[in-house]
C-alpha cells in the first residue's frame, strides 16, 4: 500500500505537476507571462531517479503480495477478521502496484498510453490507494479488539468475520467514489512538447474545490489511519506489557515497526503535500527555486511513500507464525524444500506459537511470530 494521497492540482500557473509519478514537467505560464520557470532540471531529475525506483517497488512488491494471495488460496482459508483485511490488503496493493510501470515509462520519456488509460490508470492508483489506508486502519481496529478484547472477540468469532466481509465491500465502495475526481478530470496534454497525464482542473471549478481534494487525500490518506494505529497500538502495548510471556517483546517490536514505517513512508510526503495545499489556498508559492525544489521534494517524499506497498506483506503478513508455516509447505510443493528440512523447521518453530495466549488465536494472525 500506498501510501499518501496523489494529487495534481495548478497553483500559482503552475502546470499540472503530477504527484502520482508521472514526469514533472515545466510549467505553463500562459496566464502569468512573468513568472515563466524552467523547470528542466526537475524533469532530468526525474528522468534518472525515478523509473528505477519505481521498478524496484513494482517487482519486490509484486512478488510479496502474489505469495500472500497464493497462500490465502493454497491453503483455502479465511477464518479470521485479520484474514480478509489481509487478503484485501493485498489484492489492493498488487492493483497499485501496477500503475507503476505506466509512472516509470512515463517519468523517462513522456505519457504515451493515450487519454483512455490516463484515466483508468489515474482512478486504479487512487481507488486502491484510498482502500489501503482504510484497511490499514480496519487492522489496527480489529488487533485492538482482537487483545484487548479478546474474550468479546471469541465470542462473536461468526459475526466478525461478517462483519469484515462487509466493512471491506464499503471500504472498496468508498474508495471508488472518492477516486471518481481522477476518473472524470484526468487527462493528457502537451507541455513543451512533452506528453503528461495529470487532473487538469477546469477553470470554473473554484479554488475551494481543488483544496478540500487535498486536504480529504492528506484526512483519508494519513490522519485518520495514523490517529486509528497511533490509539489502538497504545492500548494493546499497554495491554501486552501486562502479560505474563516470554515473547512479549518480540510483538512489541513488531508494533512499533509496523508504526515506525508508516510515519517513515508516509509523513515526509504529507507535510509536502500540506505544503501544496496552502499553495493552492494562497498562492504563497511564488519564487522559482522554491518551487522546483518542492517538486524535486515531492518525487522524493512519494517514492519512499510507495514503499509501503511493498513492505505491507512482512509487516502484516509473513511475520505471523501460521503463515511461515503455510509458505514452507508450499515450497515443499513445489520441491524447493526437502521433508527433512520442514521437519527441522516444524519442530524449531512448534513452541513459538503463542504470545501469553494471544498470538495465534484467531485474533492476532498479524502479530504472530
């Protein structure tokens, strides 16, 4: 997952830099003549910097989240609230990821796949951007449910796997309606010649418009799962510190990489962002070099953002005791692990299952070790 809302808005005659990772281009001044900037240097920045990046992500993360849909599907089980975010999680990821090689073709040349898939690729990248961070924060809510309220959960064991069977179709519902402004106003144009796909924002849509699209892409795309973690994690540390176990520590520190990446990836494009936010309220973005160094700020800030896509399949997913287990076995399938060697790994791992009763119980798949 992704990571910080994308967004592709004029400011100050600016043209459309496109945050999603398409090639920063140089601006249009057409209504302010006298405040032409090159902006060639962004661009050759992003020309070297960026298609790799981008292909790097693309094939760490592609490989992750496919072994994650192909454990889920090997081993035919969903059984768990943790289970169906999981897979969704990584079904919404591997749809991101395949936007990026469309933003790393782009980065080195220019947009060359038309205005049809301009828009499809623009409202892909957004739908399941917005649907990673709501599903981040679904897990936070159900870990916290899961331990601290572990006796409730076990009783409603059947209806919460209902219930996020359901929380998941809204959240991919709510994702679509919120990416419908990337569907409707994404577009290519010329810019010095160079090909771009970006929202082009009609002049008659106000100023008011284009800022509350960002300030909901920074709510949704970083507030609100990072209010959700920052609570639910404090509470069950709390609740895990109290418990009698030997592997405490170890669920600790998979709590707190689990925030510490999300502030790593996700901040420093945030604060960017609310940076072009107030830009785009005020204007306030006037000189020249700053603004090319924003912009190279902003590729910067959006590519570690994109790392959580690839990252989300250990963070959630890999570190869980069961779901080693399953990959192991499916290894052995395909003959790439003798029985002798999964008898040895069986028998090292077999006491590590649990964490003071909570961490492989139903609910806390996420958290095993």
């Amino acid at each position: 997952c992704v990571f910080a809302g994308a967004s592709r808005q004029r400011t100050m005659g600016e043209a459309t830099s496109d945050y999603s990772g398409s090639l920063m281009t140089s601006s249009d001044y057409g209504d302010y003549p006298d405040l032409f900037c090159d902006k060639s240097s962004v661009r050759q920045f992003a020309q070297y910097f960026l298609p790799p990046f981008y292909w790097s992500i693309f094939l760490v993360g592609i490989v992750g989240n496919i072994l994650v849909v192909i454990i889920y599907a090997y081993c035919k089980r969903l059984k768990t609230m943790t289970d169906v975010y999981l897979l969704n999680l990584a079904i919404a990821d591997l749809f991101f990821l395949s936007t990026l090689p469309f933003w790393a073709i782009s980065a080195y040349s220019s947009w060359r796949f038309g205005n049809f898939m301009c828009k499809i690729v623009n409202f892909l990248y957004k739908v399941n951007f917005y649907s990673c961070m709501l599903l981040l924060t679904c897990i936070s809510i159900d870990r916290y449910i899961a331990i601290v309220q572990a006796t409730k959960a076990q009783r409603f064991k059947g209806k919460r796997i209902l219930c996020s069977k359901l929380a998941c179709l809204i959240i991919w519902a709510v994702a679509v309606v919120l990416s419908l402004p990337e569907l409707l106003l994404s577009e290519v144009k010329e810019v010095e010649d160079i090909s771009t796909c970006a929202m082009h924002y009609p002049p008659r849509i106000s100023t008011t418009i284009k800022v509350s699209v960002l300030v909901l892409q920074i709510t949704v795309g970083f507030l609100l799962p990072f209010i959700v973690m920052l609570l639910c994690y404090t509470v069950i540390i709390h609740t895990l510190l109290q418990a009698k176990s030997f592997q405490k520590h170890k669920a600790l520190k998979v709590i707190i990489a689990v925030v510490a990446v999300f502030i790593f990836s996700q901040l420093p494009y945030n604060s960017i962002l609310v940076v072009k936010t107030l830009d785009a309220a005020n204007a306030t973005i006037s000189n020249c070099s700053t603004s090319k160094k924003i912009d190279i700020a902003t590729q910067v800030t959006q590519s570690i953002a994109y790392l959580h896509s690839c990252l989300n399949p250990f963070l959630y997913v890999f570190i869980g005791v069961r779901f080693r287990h399953d990959l192991i076995k499916i290894l052995k399938a395909l003959g790439c692990i003798n029985q002798f060697k999964l008898g040895n790994y069986m028998r090292t791992k077999g006491n590590s299952k649990r964490i003071s009763g909570l961490s492989e119980t139903e609910s806390t798949g996420a958290l095993s070790l």
